[in-house]
C-alpha cells in the first residue's frame, strides 16, 4: 500500500505545468513496472491481517481474498482507462476533477487518500512493533507496543525531513525481502503438508463469530481482504516515467495482481492448514505463527520476525511520503492552510506538512490502540480498505463519465492525433462503482472504522474551511485547484 510522493528537491520548486519545461524521463518498461506493481501491492495487509481473515470466515480464508481481488481488478481496469487517456501523474485526484469539476469533491478524495496513507503506515508501524517484541522476546504488553509504534512514527518522520530519493533498484530489492517472507511461509506450509502433520480439511470449512451469517462474514472479510489488494492504484503515478504507457499498463497493471492473489492464496491455504483458526486469529503476528508450527525444528523463527519488520516498514516509510506531499501539494494551491506547504531550508523538504501528518499518525495510534487494544492493527488496516474503497466508487463513476472524453495529448504527439487507449470492457466500471459502494456500508465495516475515517476526514474538512474563509475574506480569492495534475510534486 504505497505511492511515491516526489524525492527531495520538489518541495521549493515551481510546479511545472504539463508541457512546460523537460519532461520526466521514460525510463520503466515492463520488467520494471512488473516488479514495481508486485511491491506495491505486497506489504502489511497479507502479514498482518491474515489471522482477522480467517477469525472471520474460518479456514475458507482464500474466498474473500478471491472475491478481493475480483473486485480489485474490475476497478483496476477503469484506472487503466483512465491513465492511458491521461498519463499524468495525480491520480484519483486528477481523474475526480476532469471529471466532475468541483473542487469540494476533489479536495475530499485527495484527503481520503492521503488519510488512507497515514492509516495504512499507522497499520505497519503497529505491526512492526509487535515483530519487534516478539523479536527481541520484550514482554512489554500493549503499553510497550504502542510506544515503538509512536518511536518509528518518529523515526519515519526523520527520515522524510532528511529527503528520500526514491530509486527502482532500492524498490527491486524490498520487493525480494517481501516476497521471501511469504515464500518461506508458502514453503513451510506445504512441507508440513508433505510431513501429514495439518489437518488440510480446515481449508474448506466456513465458521463464523458472533452468530454472523455466512453471507455477512464473507462481506465483512472481504473489506479487510482488500486492505491486502490495494497498492496497483498507485502506480499511474508512474505513467509519465513508463515508456509507451498505453500499450504496457494493462497487461502489466493486470499481470501483477493476478501474481499477487495467486501468492496470497497460497499463503493463506498454508496458514490455516498449518495453525488452527483459533490461533491464527488471536495472534497479533499470525504468519510467525506458521513457521514456529510448521517448522518448529528449524530455527526460522528467529530471525523471521525481521523480515516482517523489514517488509512492511518500506510501506510505512512510503505512505508517509505519499501524505506529506500530497498535504504540500494541497497547501501549496492554497486549498489547505499556506502555513504546511513550509520548506525546511537546506534539506528542502516539506516540513511543516511531515509534522502535521506524523502527528496525526501519532495520535491515531494512541487513542485506537485505547480504544481497541489487540484489535488496533485491524481497525486502522480496515479503515485504510474503507477510505480507498470510496475512492474506488468515485473512480469508476468519474470513468463513466469521462468515456466520451477526448484523451490528453502526449509528448511526440503530432496535433489532431488519435491515441488509443485501453477501455475498461462493457458495464465494468458500473459493477466496479457498485461492489465498492457496498464493501462501504455497515455490513461490511466496523463501526470504528467509520469513527476513525469521520474524524480524519473531519480534520481536513475543517483546516479547508478556514482556508475558504481566508481566502475570501482577506485575499478576497477563491479556493480552488489550479494545478490538481501537479498534485503529487
């Protein structure tokens, strides 16, 4: 669950409007873009949620990540339609304001987003911590946990002010880390199979908790499932760097999920196969689970709780990046306070804009970790599959709207030039609006996680609120977008 939010240097430059000046350099093709889109997608949700998975619909944890993954895909291909006739790099954000052309409305996605992405760092840097103890054999408690989640919330904050320079190889090699964690899981999992050591009927058993009906428990674990599945949105911030985006993104964007869910079947028919349901859901680290179970006489699981630490804190790192930027970009076009589009001299980075959001990240932990206890992980993992699965909705409306639309024009392109582009087959884009409108409602979602998605929601709509009065009182202007492509640096 990443995106990348500009390296350092962007912060104190002038947006460049598209056409002015030189342009990124196409540099990714589809090798690359490959690797990039299975990293993205790979992170916290699959280490840390496979156990809330399974308490929720029993061993059968593989059909919601299917269903999932379905619903992933439909709107997948309505992103596909939409950066292929617009290869910029803003996203849901740009696609939002083609289509509708309310700033309001655009404003409200951008900050779902970006409060997606401090949910979704908060998730990895509360699982992190638990690896962490469990690592070093700390019993610390729950007081213990939410501290070294605050300290690298901290850290990450250091890091961002410092100035990241995002790089592919850097990315390659966190996608290898990731993906060894899961292979070694898939491996032990099928050894233990070949020792008759599981009980592989649990695979096919549906159980629910709390009296659910089958029907709502796959709903229900079919919206945290999600939370796994997301990641492919963010790699049409990589159109304007991927050489002939309109021939490669689809079978590339569609290639990767489908090497994903196919990893994250495996991994769960060997989780619940190897652990019993019961054990697999109470565990805050369920994959470490499977090992110490499924190889107890291998010392695996002593240095498997790093790898954990180590995979999903990239995604922590990324996400953070991804809010801070997208926070600047929003301040910079004065639709949020001037005052968080501040630079730090030298560094050049959006500092005042790293506060606010490590705060907010901050204090989210703290007060969900009172309020949830054990549960905390998640209640913010849930809440960031809430905030993007109404993106999503907004998403495939906006490419609805925008099909009789002509597509942006492109570098090399001669004038009065037809490009083809990819188009999302039939009435996709209405069942991708329509199964992401109903992951939203309450049958799907914990009551908390719309309280944690209202309040920081809240936040944004209050600080554009005085903006708006600012604005009109004292500068007597408008707030709206005036570069909503330059939003992501």
């Amino acid at each position: 669950m990443s995106a990348p939010g500009g390296g350092e240097g962007t912060a104190t430059s002038g947006a460049p409007r598209p056409g002015d000046g030189p342009q990124l350099k196409r540099v990714m093709g589809t090798k690359l873009l490959l690797l990039f889109i299975i990293g993205d997608i790979l992170g916290t949700g699959v280490y840390a949620l496979t156990g809330r998975i399974a308490g929720e619909i029993g061993g059968a944890a593989w059909a919601p990540i299917l269903i999932a993954f379905a619903v992933a895909t439909i709107t997948a291909l309505s992103y596909l339609e939409l950066v292929t006739k617009y290869p910029q790099a803003a996203g849901a954000a740009l696609y939002t304001h083609k289509a509708f052309g309310i700033h309001f409305v655009t404003f409200l996605v951008t900050f779902a987003v970006l409060c997606s992405g401090i949910t979704s760092a908060s998730t990895a840097a509360k699982f992190l911590a638990e690896n962490f103890l469990v690592g070093f054999d700390l019993g610390w408690g729950q007081f213990g946990v939410t501290a070294i989640a605050v300290g690298f919330m901290l850290l990450l904050a250091l890091v961002n002010l410092r100035g990241v320079g995002e790089s592919i190889k850097f990315n390659l090699f966190l996608t290898v880390v990731e993906l060894t964690g899961l292979l070694i899981v898939i491996g032990i999992g099928f050894w233990a199979m070949g020792q008759g050591n599981v009980d592989f009927s649990r695979v096919v058993v549906f159980e629910t908790e709390g009296g659910k009906s089958i029907f709502l428990a796959l709903t229900a674990a079919t919206s945290l499932a999600f939370f796994s599945m997301v990641g492919f949105e963010d790699s049409v911030n990589m159109a304007e760097e991927t050489r002939d985006p309109a021939r490669i993104f689809p079978k590339v964007m569609l290639t990767g999920l489908g090497i994903t869910v196919f990893i994250y079947l495996l991994v769960s028919i060997a989780a619940v196969a190897v652990v019993p349901v019961g054990t697999l859901s109470e565990s805050q680290t369920p994959l470490l689970e499977v090992v110490q179970t499924g190889a107890p006489d291998f010392p695996i699981d002593v240095f498997y709780p790093f790898l954990s630490i180590f995979a999903v804190a990239n995604t922590a790192l990324i996400n953070m990046l991804m809010a801070s930027r997208l926070l600047y970009g929003m301040s910079r076009q004065e639709v949020l306070p001037r005052l968080l589009a501040l630079v730090l001299p030298g560094r050049r980075t959006p500092w005042a804009s790293i506060v606010f959001t490590t705060i907010l990240a901050i204090g989210l932990i703290i007060l969900v970790t009172n309020a949830m206890g054990p549960e905390t992980v998640s209640a913010l993992g849930g809440t960031t599959a809430l905030l993007l699965l109404c993106v999503f909705t907004v998403v495939n409306i906006a490419c609805l709207v925008l099909r009789k639309s002509p597509p942006d024009p492109v570098e090399g392109e001669s004038p009065g030039q037809t490009r083809r582009t990819f188009r999302s087959p039939g009435i996709m884009p209405w069942v991708g609006a329509l199964s992401c409108a109903f992951l939203i409602g309450p049958w799907a979602q914990d009551p908390i996680e719309y309280q944690i998605a209202g309040v920081l929601l809240a936040i944004g709509v209050v600080l554009w609120f005085f903006t708006w009065l600012w604005n009109r009182a004292v500068k007597a202007k408008r707030t709206r977008f005036t570069d909503p492509e330059e939003l992501h640096g």
